[in-house]
C-alpha cells in the first residue's frame, strides 16, 4: 500500500470551487450540514450526475453512452437476449446553422434530444454522441419491434420544429440506422457501433429522414468477433 504524501493529505478540499460548479449548471446543492460526511457525499453524487450529462442538452453525455454500451454488449453475450442500438443524425444541419445562426442550431439539438426521448421507452439509454448525432440504446427489443421503434422515433423528430426569438420557425429531420448485438457471441462496443452507424450512412445516402436497420435477424458475426468468441473457450475444450 502506497501511503499519500503528507503534502497531498493537508491539501484543502476545493469544495467552494465544486459548489460554485453545480451552481452554474443549475444543479440543486447540497442540503447537509456544511463539511459534514452527509454533504460530501451529496456533493460527491451531483458532481458525477453532472460528469454524466450532456450540458446542452441534458441528456447522457458520449462518455456515458460508452459504459452503458459496454455493459449492455456483457449483458447480451451471457442472456442471449436481443438489444438494438440506434444512431441518429440530425440531417443538413449545417446548413441549419449557416443559415439561421449557431443558437438556433442549438435550440434545434435540444428540439431533437427532447423529441428521441420522448419515442422511447424510461428503460431505454438516449445520448448525444456527437454535435448533432445521438444514439438510444434499447434493451430487450426484440427483432421484431425494432423497425417499429426506429420508425416511430424518426417521425416524432419529423414532427418537431423549433421558433427563434425571431419568430422564424424551423423544422428539421433525422435520418437513423440500427443494428442488434450478435446475442451469445462476445462482441465489442466498437463493432456493435460500426454496425449501425453503417446503416446511418445508407440511410443518408438513401435520401435522408428514413431508418435503416441490419436487414438479418441474427446479425452476422464478424471476424473478429469470431476471434474473440475461440478465444475465450479453453485450449483442448473441442477435442
């Protein structure tokens, strides 16, 4: 064990600096006795409620998205039960922002985080993974109601436009791909990803504000998905 320096140890904790913080962002403080045990830990769980969150729009942040996705990819490689990830594109947007400004184009990203989780289920993972593309994670979808789903989210942002101080109104869509994790199979989050952002991009060049899923109902296993699966199976387990 590796004792802290006495230096490290006598250092003040910042706690005006983190109060200060989740004051700004419009997180409720921390109702506990000052420097009590009941208020740091109040201040320790808002500070990562807050890491956790995009600040535009609320919703789960990328870094989020990657834990909840791993976890999912473990969870459907030991319960064989199906999941589907969706990723969705707000389509021109730049062509939004060039012509309406930048705060419009913000207004039309929190338009559309609002609209996605509004489609979908309290049990379901919506988050902004990028400038104007955010992913739903859904667990136990079964194949069947996976087209069902990513239609209906698709005509909710269809659906949705946002007024400027201005009074100029703007509508906007998305386009959306998805794709369902191999079930049984150890995969990765990278690939499940790269599954359904290529059908985003067929989804884009099909003609925009459409759904693209995987078209098998098993998903085909990938090389190195293969790889990974023999690879956790002991030597000498086939013979």
């Amino acid at each position: 064990m590796v004792a802290s320096s006495p230096r490290a140890a006598d250092a003040p904790l910042q706690l005006d600096t983190a109060l200060a913080l989740l004051q700004q962002s419009g997180v409720p403080l921390p109702d506990a006795p000052p420097h009590s045990t009941a208020q740091l830990q109040q201040l320790i769980d808002a500070l990562v409620e807050l890491s956790s969150r995009d600040a535009l729009t609320g919703i789960a942040n990328r870094r989020s998205f990657e834990l909840a996705l791993a976890r999912e990819v473990d969870r459907v490689a030991r319960s064989g039960e199906s999941a589907l990830l969706l990723v969705a594109d707000i389509d021109r947007f730049k062509r939004i922002n060039d012509s309406h400004g930048h705060a419009a184009g913000d207004q039309v990203i929190r338009a559309a985080a609002a609209a996605l989780a509004g489609s979908v289920r309290p049990m379901d993972f919506v988050a902004r993974i990028g400038g104007e593309e955010f992913a739903i994670l859904l667990p136990n979808c079964p194949v069947a109601f996976g087209p069902q789903v990513a239609e209906r989210v698709r005509r909710r942002a269809a659906r949705t436009a946002v007024t400027t101080p201005e009074g100029r109104r703007i509508a906007f869509t998305v386009s959306i791909g998805g794709a369902f994790a191999p079930p049984w199979v150890r995969s990765t989050p990278g690939l499940w990803l790269d599954r359904a952002d290529q059908q985003l991009y067929r989804a884009k060049n099909e003609g925009r504000d459409r759904v693209c899923i995987e078209a098998t109902a098993t998903p085909s296993v990938s090389a190195q998905e293969r790889q990974l699966l023999l690879a956790a199976v002991p030597a000498g387990a086939d013979e």
